[in-house]
C-alpha cells in the first residue's frame, strides 16, 4: 500500500461520500462551512478513508479534521511511515 | 448510490458469531403492529426545544412519531400488536407455545409483560417471559423462537417488540427526545419446510459499549440509583460507527454462512435507528433504497417494535413474495445486535 497519494482519488471520494462535484473538494474546504458536512458525513467520510487507505482515525484525530487538508496531511504522514517502515 | 471502496474491518472489532439454521426450520408466520394514533410532528418539537424541522429530518430523516397519551402502558400496545399478529397467522392463542416480549420500557420490573399478555389473551400454560436487549430484543426473541421450533420444544411462538420510549425523553433536551416513538410489533413464528424461513443467523453482544446509549444513571443504573425519571442518552457519532459497521458486517455474515449473494436480497429490513445510518450501510452493502422497508420518517425509533412495523409495512405494501430473500438486521444498546436471512414462505 505505500504508493504515492492521488489528490484525485480523495476528491473522488469525497464527492461519493458527501455528494458535491470532485472539484469542490479542495485542502482549504471547511467540511462544516464550505461542504455542509455534518458530523454523521464527516464519521461516513474517514470510514470510507479507512477502507480506502487501510488506516486508522483515532477519535482525537477525528476531532481535529477542520477542512479537507487536514485529512489530507493525515493520509501524507501515514503513507510517509510507511515509506519509511 | 454504491460505494465502490472495499470494506475493511477494522482493528480490535469484536469476532461475529454466525450459524446456519439447523433441525427443524422455522419461519414468521404473521406480522401485526399498533402504534398510538397521536403524532407529534418536528413542528411540534419546534414549540417545545430548541430544533427545527430541518435540522432532525437532515440528521435522523425523522419526519413524525407515534407517542402514547400519558398513562399508556407498553402492556396495551404489545397486546394489540400481539392480536393482530394472531389474526395475520391464522392462530387462536391457545395455540402458543410460548410468548417472547422484547422491551426497554417495560411498565414496571415484574410481573413479566409476557405473562400479562398471556392473561389478557387467555393463553394459559405457553412459557412467557419478557428479555431485555434494548433495540435488538425482537431478534433475539425470533432466534429464541427458531431454536425451540429447530428442537421441537415449540410449534407456536409469538414473539413482540413494544416499547412506550415517551416515558424516558426529555423534551427540553433536543439530542435524543426527537429520535424515539413508541409502538408495538409482534410475529408468530412457526415450523416451516426445509430450505424455507429463517436460513442464518449472526448474533452478538459487546458489553464494552455499555456507556453508547443508556438510560438512567450509568455507573450503578437507574433502579439502583433509586433515579426515578431514567432518561434515555446516547453517545450520537459512536453509535453511528458502530451501527454503519455492524449492519454491514452482519449483512456479510448472515448471507456468506446461507450461502447466498447480497446482490440477492430483495428485502432489507433494518432496525429503524436513524436514516443516515440505513442509508450509508446500504450504499456499502451495494442495496439500492428500493430494496430496503424505511418508514423512520412516520415511526422515529421504535427500538424493539422498528423491525416488525417496518417488515408489516413492506408486507401490507406487497413487497414480500413467497421466496424472496429478506435480511433482518438489528442493534442496540448494551451494545448488542442480530440479524437473520430468511426464505420468506
């Protein structure tokens, strides 16, 4: 799994998960304000990204996930360890 | 719309345990359900908290529920639904054998519902008792019932799920009291031909999640805090990712141990919790909403009663035929859950 990351691919995703066009999905979108997810789209998006990634989002880290680059740089420091592991 | 992501489980997820019917099958012979004619719409709620229409039915999908007028017992409910479920099979009740009421809101600690029901039908001799797994009770009562018909220590069961859930909200607080609705649904369940009825089951309980939703006191519970008015709380994200998780996998359970695709279900009926939670499980199990008995928006959560109001719904509609693969599914607090493939007869 420790392959580059797509930006495409979380827009994709995204898009499926919270139903807005792939273009709408970028790292300064706020979930709450610019995407309306709530907190129910926002617990269905990181499963999805758990599935997709094989990671893991600890409640805290959950809590934290303000807008789409936080959940970005989350999957980068993932992939990073891995790469390093 | 499908995901087309894998589903994956995750890490430390509690083992599911699944079985193949065995011996002599079962099947539910007949459906009957009451609910309380009074309806308290979100508008309503509007007037008594602070809510609106548009934040419960983007959250739950909960349009309206059925509320009891005060003093309603679970007792009337659970013995209108269990009247109509006789009528449905054909049955007299003295022809029970046993009489399962699956309840959260029992109307006192005992006597036993079930044995009121017994007395109200006049149905003396059938064992009767009441069970207690919150809104998972209804499947348990329909396992309960397949194992005795399976070993031939019952021919007639009737199981409920009834629930007067009003008693337990606060309508000053608007994270839980929007959801519940109360109600009844009752089944009977009888012998039913090989490869027919009730073909897997996947039955569970994760007593580490005991604090996800609760009512009353939560370190010693509600009797033996002596707290007199227990109200119903939930940990809403948690239970979210817990119920999305375990519909799915017990979804993949119930058909992998009968042998049988989930592109090959043609009803789904799940315990009726909130719509977001229905719809993101069956995105994932790749179900489109036309195969799925949703009526959250006129019930709310029922807890023991949703499954059978939901199937009676489907059945009145005609969306049950004979042979059709239907998946019950359900969970609750404890935290339990339960599901079931059944052969419809």
């Amino acid at each position: 799994m420790a392959t580059p990351l797509d930006f495409k691919e979380l827009q994709d995703l995204a898009s499926e998960i919270l139903g807005i066009e792939p273009d709408q999905v970028q790292l300064d979108k706020s979930f709450a304000k610019d995407l309306a997810a709530d907190s129910l789209d926002l617990v269905e998006l990181v499963a999805a990204v758990e599935d997709k990634y094989d990671v893991e989002l600890s409640e805290e880290e959950l809590e934290k996930m303000k807008v789409i680059g936080d959940l970005w740089k989350f999957l980068e420091q993932k992939t990073a360890e891995r790469l390093e592991a | 719309m499908a995901i087309t992501t894998a589903y994956r489980t995750r890490s430390g997820a509690v083992p599911l345990r699944s079985f193949k019917t065995k011996g002599r099958h079962s099947a539910i012979a007949g459906v009957g359900v009451y609910a309380p004619e009074k309806l308290i719409t979100n508008f309503d709620l509007e007037k008594m908290m602070d809510t609106s229409d548009q934040w419960i039915t983007e959250r739950t999908g909960i349009r309206t529920r059925h509320i009891a007028e005060p003093g309603t017992t679970t007792l009337e409910l659970a013995t209108k639904a269990a009247r109509a479920a006789l009528d449905a099979a054909g049955i007299t009740a003295n022809e029970l054998d046993m009489i399962l009421v699956g309840t959260s809101s029992p109307d006192g600690p005992f006597p036993s519902i079930a044995c009121r029901i017994q007395d109200e039908l006049d149905a003396p001799g059938a064992v009767a008792w009441d069970m207690l797994a919150a809104c998972t009770s209804f499947m348990y009562g329909l396992a309960t019932a397949d194992s005795f018909i399976a070993t031939e220590r019952a021919d007639n069961v009737l199981v409920i799920g009834a629930e007067v859930l009003s008693r337990m909200l606060d309508y000053s607080n608007r994270g839980t009291a929007v959801i519940f609705g109360d109600g009844a649904g009752a089944a009977v369940v009888k012998p039913a031909p090989d490869g027919a009825g009730f073909l897997s089951w996947c039955l569970g309980s994760d007593g580490r999640g005991y604090l996800q939703v609760t009512a009353g006191n939560k370190e010693f519970g509600a009797y033996a805090a002596k707290d007199p008015a227990p109200i119903i709380e939930m940990e809403g994200p948690d239970v979210f990712k817990f119920a999305v998780d375990i519909f799915i996998r017990q979804a993949n359970e119930v058909c992998g141990t009968a042998g049988i695709s989930m592109e090959d279900i043609d009803l789904w009926v799940p315990h009726q919790a909130n719509f977001r939670i229905i719809d993101a499980a069956a995105r994932r199990i790749g179900l489109p909403l036309e195969k799925v008995a949703i009526n959250i928006d006129e019930y709310g959560n029922t807890s023991s009663a949703s499954i059978p109001i939901a199937l009676e719904g489907a059945i009145r509609k005609g969306r049950v035929k004979t042979g059709d693969h239907v998946l019950l599914a359900g969970f609750g607090s404890g935290l339990t859950w339960g599901a079931s493939l059944l052969k419809w007869v």
